[in-house]
C-alpha cells in the first residue's frame, strides 16, 4: 500500500493519550494527530451533536416484592451457540425486510410488541411498581476521543433493575463493622455502581475505568446524584485490565518505573472489594485477564464478622460474607467462553444464569425505554472462589 498507518511506541505505551501516529509513504515518514486531537482543532468541521454534552435522567423500573426477573441456568457454550443461530436469522430477517413493503414490516414491528401491551395494562394498576431516577452525563465525542464509555448500554440499566429487585444478594455491614466496600468495573457512565450507592446506603462504591476522560466524566455524575450534604457519594479509580496480564502483580514481578507505578496506584486496591460488579465488559480478547482481575481485587474468603448477608441462608446476619463478582453479559458478545474458561483456570467457580426476556422485568424495561434489548439476550454471571 502507498501509505501504512502505524502506532508509535510511545502510542502502545499510552494506551489512549494524544499522542501521534506514524505515517510512512514510500519510506517518507512524517506524524499526523490522532483522532482526539482532531476533534479539539478541527472542531468547526464537525457537527453539533459531536461537541455538546447532555444530561440525561434515567427511570429505572423495578418491582418492590423483587421476582420479576425470570432466569435459568445455563451453560456458556450453549449462549454462544445460540447467539450464532440468533444472528443468522437476524441476516436472514434483514434480507426478507428489504423486500417487503413498509406497511408490511411496520404491521410486523405491531405483532412482536402486542404481548408486552398486555403486561403494560396489568402493570397500571400493580402496587409494587417503583423506579428510580438517575441522573447522568453523556460527554461529548470530542470529550472521550471516540471511547465507548460514553454510552448508555442495555446491559447496564437491566443490570440495574436486578440489582434493586434484589438488595439481599449483596453485603451489609455487621453489628459495629466496616462498611462493605462494592466496586464496579468498566464503569462508563456508572449507571450500575449509582444505582448499587443510591439503593444500598450503607456500602462504600468505587467507580472503575482505564480511560482519564471516562474518570472525569464519572465524577460529574457522582456530583449530580450526590450533591453536597447527601449520602456518601461513591469514589473513582484508574483500573486498567490489561495491567494484569504482565505480571505486574505476580510474586516476582520484573522491576521498572511503570511496574512500581501501578503497583504503586493499586496498592489500595488489591484484596480491598466484598463485591465486584460489571455490565458488558467482554468483548475484546484482553478481558481473558477479568479472571486475575477478579482474583486481585476481591478480599479473602471468607471474611468472618466483617461483614454478613441476609442471604443465602445468613438470616441472622451473623455468618461470614462471601466475596462474589456479579456480572451482566450480552449474549452476543464474543470471547464468552473464553472468558468463564479463565475463571475456573484461576480456581474461581461460576454459575451461568440467561435472563428469560419474556420476564416482567425485561418487558418493564422495553416499554420504558424505546428499543431496548432489541434482538439481544442477556446473561448473569455469579462467580465466587472455590465450588
């Protein structure tokens, strides 16, 4: 090719900082600005929709007597398989829709929401309905250079109704014991670890992700749902999934400026969490590492009278607490059986769980918000130590 476009060592290194790219033309090299530094000096070529934040308020469905999720167990090989055949009859359905006639494909659109019409009418007069609003920040394309933690996930608001259907599933503090400490990984938005600050008072969270400008917009959002003189808001941290996959945090780790430095920033960090939630954060073949993420960053277990649970058997509030990570997963996504090989490879134990999308929850969440889960499906992943 004439021109070849390659990152500079500098750019490797970076991971995401504006720095340049190399282009070499006929053994010519010369550098020209990445796309981030593009958007902040060529910002009158680009539309307005690119450069201007919004702030969006989320209502988050939910039922009060819980039980409106329908799951069942499953095991990974059989999402991927059916991910597959969902999406050859996806192609094969694009394929039919281009020929037909507009009137035909919006009677179509008309039949597949006719079911949740019925449950929309029950639940008008259902006493259990309850929501919750959450406020957040969408940041500008020029913001967060084309990252995807701008974006509003499904996975992210259905993980979000669970986790308010279902309080008793995570830590409490005991009777004159610390707060549990819950952490939420790849957070974007943060819709998931608000929710979780917002919905369980009594628990210090901990915002995660590997890019600055997500960070930054992350405390904006915290701001917005935790003004001054409110709860204890949640806090941020710089975590970066692929730091664990060099053996910077392995007994005998090689020495060097970068290595000290991020063992240096996590050193708070390691063994601290009672509990690790994440939405959608597998999808590239680096998430293989989330089993020594997981590893690293849950505390001992069992933590005996640190903290307890109202579930699983722990009605007293006097058993020990379990650390857990609780996952929300597309179907769809790539990696997947890749990823659940890595935990039981680490020793970790892990319990599939699809999301039924016929369930009231599911339905809830589609008539809130227009064209969610669209031709997706849904998986819960439970994972502890040991079996």
């Amino acid at each position: 090719p004439l021109l070849r476009f390659s990152a500079s060592p500098a750019s490797r290194a970076s991971r995401g900082s504006l720095v340049p790219l190399i282009v070499e033309r006929r053994g010519l090299c010369t550098t020209v600005p990445r796309q981030a530094e593009i958007l902040h000096t060529r910002n009158d070529m680009l539309p307005a929709t690119l450069l201007t934040a919004k702030t969006i308020t989320l209502t988050i469905p939910y039922s009060s007597e819980g039980a409106s999720c329908v799951t069942c167990p499953v095991e990974v090989e059989q999402i991927e398989q059916d991910a597959t055949e969902t999406r050859r009859a996806a192609c094969a359905s694009a394929a039919a829709r281009r020929c037909q006639h507009p009137k035909d494909v919006h009677a179509a659109d008309s039949s597949l929401s006719a079911i949740d019409h019925d449950w929309e009418v029950a639940d008008e007069s259902d006493p259990s309905l309850c929501s919750l609003s959450i406020h957040l920040r969408q940041p500008s394309a020029a913001e967060i250079a084309g990252s995807i933690g701008g974006k509003l996930w499904d996975a992210s608001l259905l993980m979000s109704s669970w986790v308010l259907e279902n309080p008793s599933y995570f830590p409490r503090p005991g009777p004159g014991r610390r707060r549990p400490r819950i952490l939420e990984l790849g957070a974007g938005l943060g819709l998931v670890g608000l929710v979780v600050a917002r919905a369980l008072q009594a628990v210090a969270v901990t915002l995660s992700d590997y890019d600055t400008a997500v960070l930054l917009n992350l405390s904006k959002n915290i701001d917005l749902n935790f003004p001054s003189g409110g709860d204890t808001p949640p806090e941020t941290a710089l975590i970066d999934f692929r730091d664990f996959g060099r053996g910077v945090f392995a007994p005998h780790a090689a020495s060097g400026e970068r290595c000290e430095g991020v063992q240096r920033r996590m050193s708070s960090l390691l063994g601290a969490f009672d509990m690790i939630v994440a939405s959608d954060v597998v999808y590239s073949e680096y998430h293989a590492e989330l089993a020594t993420v997981i590893c690293s960053l849950l505390g001992p277990d069992p933590i005996q009278s640190a903290v307890c649970s109202s579930a699983a058997g722990m009605e007293d509030g006097t058993a020990g607490w379990r650390p857990r990570a609780l996952l929300v997963l597309p179907d769809s996504r790539p990696r997947l059986s890749s990823f659940v090989a890595g935990l039981r490879a680490a020793g970790l134990c892990c319990r599939v769980e699809r999301i039924d999308q016929r369930c009231r929850m599911a339905r809830r969440l589609r008539r809130e918000h227009d064209g969610w889960g669209a031709n997706a499906s849904f998986s819960i992943y439970h994972v502890t130590r040991g079996t």
